[in-house]
C-alpha cells in the first residue's frame, strides 16, 4: 500500500477507535510531490502543543528512518511559532517518545542564537527541549541551512542509545546524541511531528528495522 494511503487507512482506523492525536491529515500535492499534510486541529488546546500522527508498520527498535519534510507557521501565528517538523520515534503512546525536528524558520534567521537552535532532539515526558536547553545547553540541538515550505531529507539512525541526525544527503551527522533518554532497549512506534501552530508536509518516508546495527566511529 503506498505511504499516502497507508496513512489515511491509519487515521480512519484511529477515528473509528476514538484515538485523536490532535492533528488533521490529509493527502496532498505539495512542491511536486505526493505527500501527508499535517495540521493542528483547530480551536483545541493541541494548537499549543506536539501533534502526532503515527506510521502504520512493525515496532521500531534500531535502524533507519529517513522521509523528506516542508513546514511553515501557520497563518497568523506568532513570531515564536518557528515551523516545528520532524520524526518521532520509539513511540510507546502520544505522550512518550523520542524526537528529532526541525525549526524551518531558523535555519536563516538574522539572529546567530536562533540560527544554533535550528536543530532539536527530544524526550518526552521528561526532557522537553526547555529542559534540555537550560541544563546542557548546545549539546541537543545546533544549526543546519533550513528554508520554510521547502523539502528537507530527513535521515536518522538509531542504535541502541545513540542516534544521529543526517540532513539533506550529508555524509557527516548534523546532530549527535549519545544518550537517548528512553535507553538502548526502548521500542515503539514512529510517527510524523509537527510542533505548536505548525503545518507539515512529509513525503517518501522510509522505515528500515537493523536489529544489532552499530553506529561507525
């Protein structure tokens, strides 16, 4: 089944069980490509929080995740709302999981703090990017070129405690952490991200199980 329709079977499957992660899904076109648009939905206390949708397929543990990803602030939005996008994984409910995402809007912003928080590593409910920003600050998040509502490559590889972030094709890891909070045996779902007051665009996303997998030094 193709990623488009597998997830709209997902979320009609969530509805009729009366799972709501918070977000509307939809299929689209967007910039050339077949893609899940996410939203918030509108008018519920979620606008002001993380929305999920999850992926339909096996439990991940380690291995590969990688999807391509667009995002842009809702209309009217804040100027805090910074286009928040990416991957959660290891997912055990909408309230535990582990994240990596984007903030589109600061990969080019004026100001050189917001350019070095473009990138953000998560671990929900615990660790919360304020939480990790005011006790280890710049070890879970840094700067990488981001455009809003333009596609991004997505590539992350998770084994054991360890996970790195790879953007747009680059050989090297953007965003190295050794310490995922959940711990090397953590298993769960994965699921789309967006953040507060953000629309998000995926495409071609791509789930590869690597039980055992090592991370090269």
């Amino acid at each position: 089944m193709p990623l488009v329709a597998a997830f709209l079977a997902a979320q009609a499957l969530a509805q009729a069980q009366a799972q709501p992660h918070g977000v509307t899904l939809r299929e689209t076109t967007f910039e050339g490509r077949k893609a899940v648009e996410l939203t918030p939905i509108a008018g519920t206390a979620v606008v002001d929080d993380e929305t999920l949708a999850i992926a339909p397929g096996p439990t991940f543990h380690e291995g590969e995740i990688e999807v391509r990803v667009a995002a842009d602030a809702l209309p009217g939005a804040a100027e805090s709302i910074r286009a928040f996008a990416g991957l959660a994984f290891r997912l055990q409910d909408k309230e535990t999981y582990e994240a990596f995402y984007l903030r589109m809007k600061n990969g080019r912003a004026r100001d050189q703090i917001q350019r070095n928080h473009a990138v953000q590593y998560v671990s929900h409910p615990e660790f919360p990017w304020e939480r990790l920003r005011k006790e280890t600050p710049g070890v879970y998040e840094t700067y990488v070129d981001l455009v809003p509502r333009r596609w991004t490559t997505m590539r992350l590889r998770v084994c054991g405690s360890e996970a790195r972030l790879f953007v747009d094709g680059a050989r090297q890891p953007t965003l190295v952490v050794h310490d995922l909070k959940h711990g090397a045996d953590a298993k769960g779902a994965v699921a789309l991200w967006i953040g507060p007051a953000t629309i998000g665009w995926f495409s071609d996303l791509r789930v590869k199980s690597e039980p055992g997998c090592l991370i090269e030094p």
